[in-house]
C-alpha cells in the first residue's frame, strides 16, 4: 500500500531542516582529528608511498643518464675507431705514393692496372 505524504506545516519542515543541519554538523565534528592513531597511520602509509614514488622515478632517472653516458662513449670510440681507420688508409696511400715515385717502372704498372680496371668497369678506354 502506498504511503501518503504527511501534511506538514511550516514549522514542522524547517524542525525537519535543523534536524537535518544538526546531523550533518554532529557527523562533521565526530571526524578523528590529526591525533587519532588511525589518522596518523594513514598519514605514514601516504608518506611512505610518496618516498617510495621518488625513489623509483630517481632510480628510474638515474638509469636513463647511464645508458644515455653508454651510448654517449660508445659514439665517441666508434668515431675514434673510424678516425683511426681513416688515418691508417691516409698513411698507407702515401706509402704507395713515395714507393711509386721512387720506382717508375712500379709507377707505370699500377696505371696499367688502373686502366685496366676501368675498361673492365665500362669506363674510360
């Protein structure tokens, strides 16, 4: 069976208005405060996951600046190895430079060769 709505006046609704506000303010106030053993723990727990979260995101950017270091001195000896090759390739071509130009007959065969290699190739004939 379905309920009728109580015929309220006005002095009635606003008792049910401050009963309502009381409630509210008592359920407000009944809160623990800062020095409440529950609060307190809730309080370490938060703390400690902050520590925990700047622990890990520091280790985290730690780890990025050693591989980026890695990489860093894995570049520079690639370039050094590559300088190295480099300047090896210049000083034996120089040492073929001043055997050619101490012997002409040497000289005049590594043209040949050269020649030799470029009609072979399509090139100059």
């Amino acid at each position: 069976m379905l309920k009728t709505p109580k015929d309220t006046d006005f002095n009635e609704r606003r008792k049910a208005a401050l009963d309502a506000k009381k409630a509210l303010l008592d359920k407000f106030k009944a809160k623990p405060g800062e020095s409440d053993p529950a609060v307190q723990a809730r309080m370490a727990e938060r703390q400690a996951r902050a520590e925990a979260r700047r622990a890990k995101e520091e280790a985290k950017r730690l780890e990025a600046e050693r591989v980026r270091q890695e990489e860093e001195a894995r570049r520079a000896a690639e370039a050094e190895r590559k300088r190295q090759e480099e300047e090896a390739a210049r000083l034996a071509e120089e040492e073929r430079q001043a055997q050619l130009a101490k012997d002409p007959i040497a000289r005049m065969i590594a043209e040949q060769a050269a020649l030799m290699g470029a009609r072979k190739r399509g090139g100059r004939r």
